[in-house]
C-alpha cells in the first residue's frame, strides 16, 4: 500500500482563507437575511479595464482563424509579453533582459514552486506575520521540520514584523539560506524602504542567501523614495528572484498571469563544489512542469502595459487606495491603532482591548457582518491584529465604516 507523503500531515488542518470561508458560510446559512460585507480575502471587485477586454477580444478571435490559431506556447511566455516586462523595468531605470523574465499563471504559484529548486537541507527564514504560501510549500517539501505549538516550526526562521521594529525585519542571528521578503507587505500593508532593503541585498551578498522578492502589490506605491523593484538596489540581481502579480493591479485574479524574473548573475551552490544559475534550473522546471499561461490572457497581459492600458488600470488601483485610505481614517477615528493602508491596499488593526485575532474576527461578523482577516492566521507575531482589504467596493467599503462606527469596540 502506497503511503502519503508525511510532511502533508503536518500541515494546519486547512488553509487560512478556506477556514474564514467555512465560517463566514456557516453565518450566512444561520442569517439569510443579513448582508455581510467581506474586508477579508484580498480579491478583486472591479471589472477589467476596456484595453484589457479589447485585447481579450482579439485575442480570442485569433484562436478562431486557422492562419493565427496558437498551440502550445513556449513555457517561459510570448516573448511580446516579455520584452513588455523588461520596457516596464527599463522605465524604473532597471536593466534586465528577457530572458531573465517567465511568464507564469500567478505569483502565488511561482513563490509556491520556486522552493523546489532548493535543497531539502535549506534553511529558509520568513518575515513574521507572514503570506502562508511561503510557509506551507516549505512544509510540502520537508524543509520546516516538526511543527511547533502556536503553528511554527523547528527549521524556520521567524523574523518578527512588529510595532517595536516598525514592521522592518532584523537580521536573523545566523544567515539562512533562502529569505522571504514582501513589500508592500501582505498581510500588514508596510513597506520597506530604500535603506532597509539595501541593507538585505547587502546582508544576502554577504552571506550567500537568496532573497525571493514579492512584488505582487507594487503597483500601489505612492511614495516616490519607496523602491518598485528590489533590483532598484545595486547589486540585488545578483542575490534576488522577483515575483510579480498582474492580480491586483489589473483584477487578473480570474485570469491568473505573472512574471518573475530570475537574473542569470544569481548562483547557487551545484552540491559537487561548483556553482549553478537559477535561471537554468527554473526554466528546466518550468518545461517540465508547466505548459504555460494560455495565449489569450499573455495578450490580455500585454494590454496592461500599454499607455492606455496602464492609465486604466492604476485608475482602478487608485480606486481601492482610496479604499484603504478611508478604511484607515475610519478606524483611527474610533481609537485604533492602525498600521498600512498607505502604499498598498492592506489595512493592519490592532484589536481592542486586548481582545485575540479570532475573537475580533467574531465579534465583527457576529455585531456587524463584517468579514476580516485574523492577523494570527499569518503567524505567531499577527496575534492582536486584523487585515482588512481595501478591494471592495466603494459603496460596500462606506456601508463597512458606517457598521463600525455603531459597533461597541
């Protein structure tokens, strides 16, 4: 009889956003008649812009006529659509080339399977609170160890996000093998700096690690000392993989496409006393496991990048920081202490009175059908915080304030 692979059970029982999901559907079966509003899952409300439907259309019609019908693609993506990420990094001042970007079907899925390139014996370290998705891939592959109480593990490295560090991570005492950095940061909406990312590029090159960079909500910087990119900092390609997400900024949550970007200047050790690039080895694996995000939507993608395409979308993202922006003040104006919701569209509480993330969590659907997310989900430094997304929609968001306002914190 085959057996499963062990380290599934040592997973949580299920995933953070399924358990919110169950609950918030077991409150809705016991009152049918009460609108709940979701500041929970970050997805998306707004409909995609005209210059990505447009794009989508033709598209479509392409796949329609024998003489421009698409096949298999090639496994990295378009090269339209490439060269269209690298025009995106030239403008920041960042020179990549294309075939240093991959076009994948989501962030969440590349930072999922990229850890697979690494050995069983790396150590990997995480920010604390963290995206789960970092962690649980790392469980899937045997490289966490025993799971500890409060949902931790043994070979992890934590490194808390905190109020007292103002959500900038310390270096870790001994370096790790694979670091894990957010900015804009999900779920806590902080971001890092200038200084403080250089200063991780800087640790990275000075103790070999390799940072998997998640970008997924640059789009929302609004602050021009904030870095876009991590390889807006000198020397970062030669430590760094990026992972960008068209999710947020163009509402692909539906669509699924991404693009992360492996330097060929990024080396790691072979195992035989030599040194390998990651490109290679992410290309290998890509060929061999994925066959590439359908032609229509790299079109869709492409649209994104264009003039038009790009006012369009960054309106709809102006949009939901106007979102965030309110959900913010609103919260302030009760007494709460409230971090992000600035450059991206995350809003971190801290719950009154001492109260626990789950019991928030219950008192705001139970008192005011509001949905959020438990910050202890994202980890054991989450613990006494709430997420709150600005991706509803404007009318929702207001009708949420008002809620709030009335309710006994």
């Amino acid at each position: 009889m085959p057996e499963v692979n062990s380290n599934y059970l040592s997973l949580q029982k299920s995933y953070l956003f399924t358990d919110i999901a169950h609950r918030v559907a077991a409150y809705k079966k016991a009152h049918p008649d009460q609108k709940v509003i979701s500041l929970g899952i970050g997805d998306v409300t707004k409909p995609l812009a005209p210059a990505i439907i447009e794009a989508l259309h033709a598209a479509v019609d392409e796949m329609g006529n024998a003489e421009h019908f698409h096949g298999y693609g090639p496994e990295q993506g378009y090269g339209f659509l490439r060269e269209a990420v690298v025009r995106e990094y030239m403008a920041r001042g960042v020179s990549i080339a294309p075939d240093e970007v991959f076009i994948g079907d989501g962030a969440k899925s590349d930072l999922g399977n990229f850890q697979e390139l690494f050995s069983e014996q790396a150590v990997v370290a995480v920010t604390d609170p963290v995206y789960p998705v970092y962690v649980d891939t790392n469980v899937m592959a045997g490289r966490a160890g025993a799971p500890l109480a409060g949902g931790s593990f043994e070979r992890i490295v934590y490194l808390p996000c905190v109020r007292e560090n103002d959500f900038v991570p310390d270096f870790p005492a001994k370096a790790p093998d694979i670091v894990y950095i957010c900015s804009p940061n999900n779920p806590t909406g902080t971001v890092l700096g200038r200084e403080a990312l250089a200063a991780w590029v800087h640790y990275a090159r000075k103790n070999g690690c390799v940072i998997l960079f998640d970008a997924a909500y640059e789009s929302y910087i609004v602050d021009k000392d904030i870095p876009h990119s991590i390889y807006e900092i000198e020397g970062a390609q030669d430590v760094a993989v990026e992972f960008r997400s068209y999710s947020k900024v163009a509402g692909f949550t539906g669509l699924r496409c991404s693009a992360t970007v492996v330097p060929h200047s990024l080396k790691v050790g072979d195992g035989r006393g030599g040194r390998i690039e990651l490109n290679g080895l992410w290309n290998r694996r890509q060929c061999t496991k994925y066959n590439g995000c359908p032609y229509i939507v790299q079109r869709a993608a492409q649209a994104v990048h264009s003039p038009v395409g790009r006012s369009q979308v960054m309106k709809q993202v102006h949009g939901y920081l106007e979102n965030a922006k309110a959900l913010r003040e609103g919260m302030q104006a009760l007494g709460l202490e409230v971090y992000g919701g600035v450059n991206a569209p995350y809003i971190w509480v801290r719950t009154p009175n001492n109260v626990d993330s789950w019991g928030f969590f219950e008192h705001l659907l139970n008192n005011a059908q509001l949905v959020c997310t438990p910050g202890v989900g994202f980890g054991k430094s989450g613990e006494g915080y709430v997420r709150l997304t600005a991706f509803g929609t404007p009318e929702d968001t207001a009708q949420a304030i008002e809620r709030l306002k009335s309710l006994q914190l």
